[in-house]
C-alpha cells in the first residue's frame, strides 16, 4: 500500500520541477527578448543619430532619384562594371548565383555565363580586347578558382587564367597599356599579375596572412613617354606603377608591379578592408594618385597617403559594414573633391575629402534591397554621370546624379 503513496510524492516532486523549469525558461526567454529589443533600440537610434547629426546632410531615398532597375539576380550582387561599346550601352553584373549583361537603355538582360562551378564574385568588361582585337569581352573571377574571359555577344568563355590556389575575390585590369595587364586577388593569400594577351601569369605578390578581398591598379602616370616599355618578361617597369591590397588580416598593401616588392603596409582597420582605390591622377585633386581610400567591416572610411604611409581622414556614418568605396567623378556641392561610400546598412553616404563632411546620404530601398554591396559610376553617352548600385537582394538600380551638383 505504501507504493502507491510514493508514486504519489514523486509525481508531484516531478510537476514541481516542471513548473520551476518552465518558470526560469519564461524569464530566460523574457530576458532575451529585452535585450534583443534593446539592441534593435540601439541600432535605429544610431542610425537615428547619424542620419541627424551636427553636419545635417541632405537625405534622399533612393527612389526620387532612381532612373533604371535591373532584375534578374536571385541573391547578394557582388560586382558590377558598366562600358560603352559600338552597339550601345551595357552593364555587367555577378553574383552568387550567376553573370549577366543588361542593355542599359532597355534594361534587359541580353546575355548569361553559366562556365564558373562557384559564384561570381567580380566582373568587369575588358578593354585590351575591345581595343585590340575589336572584341566585346567580359571578365570574371570566381570562387572556383578561375578567371575566365567571355564573348559578350554569343556567351562563350574563349580564355581561362589558372593558378590561384583559393577562390578569387576580385580582379582588376590595368588602367595603364589599355588594360594589357590583370590583378587578382585571392583565398589563397596572395596576388598574381596576368598578361591578359597570353593568359599567362607573370609574378605572385606574397605578404599578407589572410584572404584579399579588393585589388586595385594604380593610375596612369600623367606626362609620361615610357608607358608602353616593357621589362623582359613583359611587364612594364621603370614607371613607378603599383598594385593595393586589402585583405582579412585587416590591413592594405603597396606592392611595386615590376620588382614585386612590398612598398608598404597600412594598419589602422579593426576588421576586414572589402573596398580599396587610388585617387584620380586628376589636377585639383586632394592628393590625387598619393592616396588610397578603404572601406572596411569596421564600420568606417578611411583615406591614406601612400608617401608617409599615414592616415588622412576618417569618415564615421555607416552602422554596419562598408562593402564599397569610390571617387566621384563630378564636383558636389562645390567640392574640390568628394568620394561615396555603400554599405550593408543600406545607404550611400558622400563625403568631402577636405572637411570630413557629409554631404549626402541616399537610403537603398526598404523592401528589396536590403544593403548596398557595390558601386560604380557610369559616364554615358550623353554626357550625364549616374551611379549604378548592386544589393543584398539582387535588384541593380541607377541614380541620376546630375541633381547632386
């Protein structure tokens, strides 16, 4: 008689600790909800802050300004180019899920390479076949390993570059023998420097300890009657040409094309560089083809001068990760200079390189874009200047920029 007594004792001892589990469990979760509340809280007031602070920018959403949209990527666009040929006017984009060629007067999509086993991570239209060959070719590098360059018009992949170890997370061609030369950087710590006529690779820059997420290729020298000289493995040399880097282990590297020497390292990031470019050789120009402008996961714009291996400025606005930064090709608000910056908080903010005021903020739209993750600045046909922007969610949008001046 006395079992049932115990089973008794114990159902009820069980139900308690039942009830005291659920009861902790409700606070835990109740705790949680608070915090993430707070948080969320924290972010809009941030936003909040920057969007109304002290220099009172002039904020627009991105649709009073907006001329195109392109749709057809299902997923993040990673890069985009823009070119005028001799059939019109065209953008190229990639992405995680494939490339495509939009006609930038209809905005439809005209062309898809399907050739790489990984996403897209960066594409760009190719000026040395356009030039030499009378060829419309477009670039791409991959996370399979691969850059491959592509028929624009019938879709087939005519040229393959081999040697990289790890994906390739961006490519660049040179700005300086109408794009005869091609850098790459890569999963595999380092970065190659092709000849685009032969596909060859012609030297590997070794220093960084991590992944190179941007590359970019130093500006024409102005006045210079060498450009076309070259060293004899074809590189040119003797013109002070270099390449930038930015990489994971949180810095940017100076590397001399011809010797592949390491010329400097800037540190001052606090987390990965996703975006790096020279200044314009351009008179006028606050330092010009001396400085090299960065955006990172930390948040932030930074702009560096390459000759004392410093930092200038440091333009703070952006709440969450900056995937892009530019030089804008026109003067804004009287500007001597200014540069642009896209990031995963879903703005565009513009600067001024001399104030380290911001002059401009443009909201991505609400619903569908979900962050900015690339830029590029398209001079077209008729003579106007619009930015073309990619996003988290796939759509492709155009700005008229003409209003900003």
């Amino acid at each position: 008689m006395a079992l049932p007594n115990e089973l008794e004792k114990l159902k009820k001892e069980t139900c308690d600790e039942e009830k005291k589990f659920k009861k902790r469990w409700r606070k835990k979760k109740k705790e949680e909800e608070e915090e993430e509340k707070k948080k969320e809280n924290d972010n809009n007031d941030t936003l909040s802050k920057s969007e109304n602070n002290e220099e009172n920018c002039d904020i627009f959403p991105s649709s009073s300004k907006l001329l195109k949209t392109f749709n057809g990527h299902t997923d993040i666009v990673l890069s985009i180019d823009c070119s005028i040929l001799d059939d019109g006017q065209f953008i190229c984009s990639g992405s995680i899920d494939k490339a495509l060629v939009w006609n930038m007067d209809t905005t439809q999509k005209i062309q898809s390479f399907r050739g790489h086993s990984g996403s897209v991570n960066c594409v760009k239209f190719s000026p040395y076949h356009y030039q030499y060959h009378h060829r419309n070719a477009i670039c791409s590098s991959s996370e399979d390993k691969t850059i491959r360059i592509w028929d624009r018009e019938y879709g087939r992949e005519f040229q393959i570059f081999n040697g990289h170890t790890g994906h390739v997370s961006d490519i660049e061609f040179s700005k300086f023998y109408c794009g005869r030369y091609l850098c790459s950087g890569s999963g595999d710590k380092t970065i190659r420097l092709w000849d685009v006529e032969t596909s060859k690779s012609l030297h590997v820059f070794n220093g960084h300890i991590h992944w190179i997420l941007c590359v970019d290729f130093s500006p024409v020298q102005s006045n210079n009657n060498n450009d076309y000289r070259s060293n004899g493995i074809g590189v040119i040399g003797g013109n002070g040409y270099t390449i930038c880097s930015g990489s994971i282990d949180n810095t940017i590297r100076i590397w001399d094309i011809e010797t592949t020497k390491q010329l400097n390292v800037f540190e001052g990031h606090e987390h990965w560089i996703r975006s790096v470019k020279y200044g314009p050789n351009e008179l006028g120009v606050i330092g010009g083809a001396n400085t090299i402008l960065s955006g990172s996961n930390d948040k932030s714009v930074r702009l560096w001068d390459i000759r004392s291996g410093q930092q200038i400025q440091m333009f703070n606005g952006h709440t969450s990760i900056v995937c892009a930064v530019e030089h804008l090709p026109l003067l804004v608000n009287s500007s001597q200079h200014a540069i642009c910056s896209g990031s995963k908080d879903n703005t565009i903010q513009f600067w001024d390189i001399r104030s380290n005021k911001r002059l401009y903020l443009i909201k991505g739209d609400e619903k569908e874009d979900n962050g900015i993750t690339c830029l590029k600045f398209l001079s077209l046909k008729d003579d106007d200047t619009n930015l073309c922007y990619g996003t988290y969610n796939g759509p492709i949008r155009v700005l008229d920029m003409n209003t900003y001046q």
